[in-house]
C-alpha cells in the first residue's frame, strides 16, 4: 500500500515545499492561491477549452481535453506561472541548472467516464533518456481548478518512486490520488511516477499544468510559437527569460550573431534580419 502524499500549508516556504519533493517526489501545498484565481483561469480559457478535442490516443485520454497555450490565452496563468511560492520551488529542485524554462501550459478537463492513463514519468518525454537517479530534468505544477477526488479523477502519484529504476510498470492500485481542495497545487518532479485518475463521477475534473525544466533541454510546449510575437512582446522581462527568450546556458539559444534572444525580441519590429540585410516577413531575397 503507498503512502500518502504529503500536504502542506499555504505559507509553506520554498525551501519546505522544494524539502518535501526531495523526499517524496511530490507534495501538495493546500489552498495556496483563491478560488477567483482558478475561475478566472477557467473563464478566461473558456472558449479555447470548448473548442479542445480530446486528445486521441490512450495516453492522452479520449475523455480528456488538453488546452494549451496558456501565456497567450489567460494573463491570470502568468500570474501563476511567476507565483513566488511555485517558482521559489522550482528554482530549488532544479537549482543545478544555469537556468530552467517553461516546458508546457495546459489546461487539462478529464470528463466523466475517462479512465485511469498509465502510470507513467513526464521526463519520459525526453525521448526516454535514462537520467540519472536522483537528477531532476523538471519540476511540475498542477492547479486544482476544480476539487480533485479519488472519484473525479485526481491525480495518481507513487510517491517515492522518483529514486526507483526506470521505465517501471505500476498498476493503479500502487499509486494514491492527489486530493485537494480548489485553489491547491501539487507539485511533482519529472521522475515521479504518475498518472491522471479515472473520472467516475459526473463533473469533469479540471486541472492547470504548468511545468518547467532545465533550460538546456527542449520545451514540450513550443513558447515561440504558441505566443504570437505581438503578444510576447507586451509580457515582463521575467516571463520572457522564462518562455526560452534567454540563454539557456553558455551558448545555447543565441540568436544569429550571437545575441541574446530577448534583446532580439526587444528591438524587432516584425522583421527577419538575414545575411546582415533585413527582410520583411512573406518576401523572399
Ligand atoms: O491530469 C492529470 O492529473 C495528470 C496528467 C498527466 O500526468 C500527463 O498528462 O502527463
Ligand atoms: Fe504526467
């Protein structure tokens, strides 16, 4: 029988949220932001959401919809993207790296009748490269936009299993729901095994991704193209270098002459430079 996750209070500082995942791979930390803040995620979102096929494969969930590119769509997740508490943690979990960046953005509705995905780890999504044990390529987030329950749905976690070997088969019965009150967020690493929960009732359980990892890998969510230009340039510094509008080491991510892709979004008015010359977007030389 798996234990429990832990539950945190909502002035949990960083470092025990970031202490707690050291330990078990995950944590919820209770009722940290209020229920206005996810219903405005869920009012802004709206239209991108009903508009959301579900996904199309087992994994994904037939039942599921998962709605993306939420920088662009609801400036309340931009908020919780930057959330002191969230990003102090993720900084802590992933303090090895020069830098980390958002991975993905994703409003996920299970409806009734999905069931249960496969227990699985999201760093899996790095082509399954075996990191090594006790490395940590990301640390997630989800928000609770409705109440997670066993019955709805919640979130499964194995806690513990970040320090176990690789490419495990778990079945359901080894992992406990994630239940929290809307408003919570739990946090997991990329080596924890998890999974979304089979919805046996009859409200769609609805939760915020955010995730993050380490800035020399690649984002699961393209940044530069799920938020047009025109947007991102409106958007603080801060976020910028968060999307990938950064170096996300040494040399990784310059921008021709090697510079720097945020002062590049800065200074561009909508034009490609090429070759030293500068050509208007749609034309060829
Ligand atoms: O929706 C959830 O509770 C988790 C989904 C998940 O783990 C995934 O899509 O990778
Ligand atoms: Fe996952």
């Amino acid at each position: 029988m798996a234990t429990d996750i832990q539950h945190l209070p909502s002035h949990a500082t960083s470092d025990e949220i970031s202490a707690a995942i050291d330990a078990d791979g995950a944590v919820i930390v209770d009722e940290l932001v209020g229920h206005d803040v996810m219903d405005r995620v869920g009012h802004e979102m709206a239209p991108f959401i009903e508009a959301t096929k579900g996904s199309g494969d087992d994994f994904g969930g037939h039942l599921t919809q998962r709605t993306g590119g939420l920088i662009a769509r609801s400036e309340t997740s931009r908020e919780l993207l930057m959330h002191p508490t969230a990003l102090g943690t993720v900084n802590n979990v992933l303090a090895h790296a020069k830098r980390c960046q958002i991975h993905l953005t994703q409003v996920i509705s299970i409806s009734p009748g999905e069931t249960a995905q496969d227990i699985h780890r999201d760093q899996w999504a790095f082509d399954f490269f075996p990191f090594p044990n006790g490395f940590e390529a990301q640390c997630n987030t989800i928000w609770a936009m409705t109440d997670f329950t066993e019955e709805n749905g919640a979130t499964r976690v194995v806690p513990g299993s970040h320090r176990g070997e690789d490419r495990q088969r778990f079945s359901q019965s080894d992992s406990v729901p994630a239940e929290m009150a809307k408003g919570s967020v739990l946090f997991y690493t990329g080596s924890v095994y998890h999974g979304g929960g089979a919805n046996r009732s009859d409200e769609v359980r609805q939760g915020l991704n955010l995730t993050y990892n380490v800035g020399w890998l690649r984002q699961e969510e393209n940044q530069y193209l799920s938020v047009p230009f025109e947007v991102a340039r409106t958007l603080d510094d801060d976020l910028l270098e968060l999307m990938g509008y950064a170096m996300g080491a040494y040399a990784l991510g310059y921008v021709d002459d090697l510079r720097n892709p945020l002062d590049v979004l800065r200074q561009s008015t909508g034009e490609t430079s090429l070759g030293g010359g500068v050509i208007r977007e749609g034309t060829t030389r």
